[in-house]
C-alpha cells in the first residue's frame, strides 16, 4: 500500500475520534457533522478505493489523486477564510455601531445634565 | 453668508493630549465654535483637555480607529443639524485658515465635498518618504477607483449635510480616506480638490502613519476591494 493511504486512513481515524468526542460532549451542530461526515466519506472512498481517487483525479485534469486532493482542500481553506472574513467584518460593524452609539448617547446625556444644571443654577440665582 | 450656514468641525482624536489644546484654540481664533473632538477611546488626557474648552465631546468606550471616530463625529453632527461638516486632524497637522477654502464651493453650490489637498501649492514641508508613498495611494487609487487625487489621504475634507447623509463609511482605520473617494465616484458626488497647507513637525510625523502602516492600508483596501 502507497504511504500516502496509510497517512489518509490515519486521518480518517482521527476525524472519527474528533467526531465521537463532539457527539459525546453534545458540541456538534448540524452543518458541522454534515461537513466532518463529508470528509469522512471522502477520506475511507480515497483510502479504500483509490481508483476511484486517481479516476476523479485525472477527470478534474490533475495527475494523482494526491494532487486533487490538496488542490481541494486549499479551495475549501479560501471559501472558510472568506466567510470568516465575511463573519469578522459584520462583527466589526456591529461592534463600531456600539460604540458609536454609546459614545454619542453618554455625550448628549452630558449635555443634557449641564443644560439641567444651568437652568437651576439660573432658577437659583433669581 | 457663511454665518447662515451651521459649520461643525469634526476632529478625530486617540492620544493627543500633547497639541490638542493648541488646535482647539487655533480654530476658537477662527470664530468655529461648532467643534466635535471624537476621543477614540484615549488613555492618555486627551479627554480632561478637551474638556476644558467649549468643545464638544464625545468619547468611544474603546479605541476603533479614525474612521470609526470620523463616523461618529458625522452622525453626531448630523445629529445636531450640521449643515456643513468639516474633518479636521488633532495632531496639529491642519491649519483653522484654510476651513473657509474649503466650505466656499459647498455654499455655492460648487461642490458637495471639498477635499484637501497639499500637493496644490507649495506650502506644505511633506518629507520626501511620505510624498512617495501619497503618490503611490494616489496611483493605486485610480486604478482601483477611477479617481485622480494626488492627496486622498489628507483629513482635512468639506461636506454638505446631504453629502454626509449619503457617505457610508464602513472602515475603521485610516483607509476610510480611499473609502470616501470611492463613495464619491459610485454615488457621483461633485467634489472639487483645494489647495490646503499640511504643517509636518516632529510630533506629527511621530503620531502620523508609519510606512509600514501604509502597505496595512493597501493590503486593507485590496481585501475590501475584493471581497466588498
């Protein structure tokens, strides 16, 4: 057997540990077990039929199933990196918006009391 | 005529309790009494100076960057039924002088921004390292937005209420510069480029953008320019 199937069955193991451990502690939500379960299939398919992986591989126009494989996985990478990107950045909106209105709300508080304190001040002085 | 017009002068600032009070005054001198300073979450006593001047403030809970700060001031303007608002640095850089210059073509008509811009005269002492990095801004400025300013990152703007109204600035840091001139090319807002004076001192230079700051920025601006 070709190293890189002993490599990718070992992965598989650990996914399913990882998969067994989340079940267990009840931390799984639905599209992450959908998601943990795809790569699982596609890890036991790679590692039990691989040429099945080298078919798909040389049908996408790469030479090994390895190379398709990667070629995935760093597309799989940018589609998470851009949602967290998308995720951070509706963050930062939100929390700027906080900020903002804190901020202008405390100022016209401020206003408001010294406005009060003049006004009795002046109330006061007559 | 310009009295008719309620002009509020927005200063950004973040750990400027070193000149603040000498832009304050510089633009009481002026007759500006309509004057927002942002601290933008200060650690310094920024806050307690500003304080003692007939300013007003009004203080983020956290330090969000200049663009957050310009934001707020905007809305708080807004907020106090600005007809005209004026972005002004706290670092001492910009002179209380040039603030008619630039609110002039708003009050005409001319313009509904009016941006300022060092590079139009000859009084400003710009330090060769930071004219060639505004220079470059300015390139890729073009060839991302399709506008000509040889100085988008100059602080010191004019807008009409409307104009402040339709600008949605969504950056927090110092890339809400490029982020107007964008706004301005998409929603077709008429500007005009003025002829300001941008003093560099020690202190300035200290507090200002560093070079490594300015490939932060474009790298900011590329993402943004990519993803929206």
């Amino acid at each position: 057997m070709h190293p890189i199937y002993i490599i990718t069955i070992i992965l598989g193991i650990a996914v399913l540990i990882n998969l067994f451990i989340k079940i267990k502690d009840k931390k799984l939500i639905i599209n992450e077990l959908i998601f943990w379960i795809l790569i699982l299939a596609a890890l036991i398919l790679i590692s039990v039929f691989p040429d099945f992986a080298v078919k798909t591989a040389h049908f996408f126009g790469f030479k090994t199933g390895f190379d398709f494989f990667i070629a995935l996985s760093i597309l799989v990478i940018f589609l998470f990196l851009y949602n967290i990107y998308k995720k951070i950045r509706l963050l930062e909106e939100k929390l700027t918006k906080l900020n903002e209105n804190i901020a202008i709300r405390q100022s016209l508080e401020n206003i408001n009391k010294s406005e009060l304190k003049n006004s009795e001040e002046g109330k006061i002085n007559k | 005529m310009q009295e008719s017009f309620k002009t509020y002068i927005i200063i950004p600032a973040y750990n400027e309790a070193g000149l603040i009070a000498k832009v304050l005054k510089d633009l009481f001198n002026y007759g500006y009494n309509n004057i927002v300073v942002v601290d933008d979450g200060s650690t310094d006593n920024t806050a307690g100076i500003v304080k003692k001047f007939n300013a007003e403030l009004v203080r983020h809970p956290v330090n969000m960057g200049p663009g957050a700060a310009i934001k707020t001031g905007i809305d708080y303007a807004l907020l106090k039924n600005a007809d005209i608002i004026v972005t002004f640095d706290a670092d001492g850089q910009h002179l209380a002088k040039d603030i008619p210059g630039l609110i002039k073509p708003i009050i005409n008509n001319e313009a509904e921004i009016t941006l300022g811009n060092r590079f139009l005269n000859n009084t400003s002492n710009v330090p060769l390292f930071k004219k060639v990095i505004l220079k470059t801004g300015a390139i890729l400025m073009f060839l991302m937005y399709g506008i000509i300013s040889s100085d988008a990152h100059n602080g010191l703007k004019a807008m009409s209420r409307t104009t402040a109204q339709r600008i949605d600035i969504k950056s927090n840091g110092w890339e809400y510069c490029s982020e107007i001139i964008e706004e301005v090319r998409l929603k077709k807002i008429k500007y005009l480029e003025i002829p300001v004076t941008v003093k560099y001192s020690d202190y300035s230079i200290k507090k200002g953008q560093k070079i490594y700051n300015s490939f932060y920025i474009v790298s900011k601006m590329f993402v943004k320019w990519i993803f929206g």
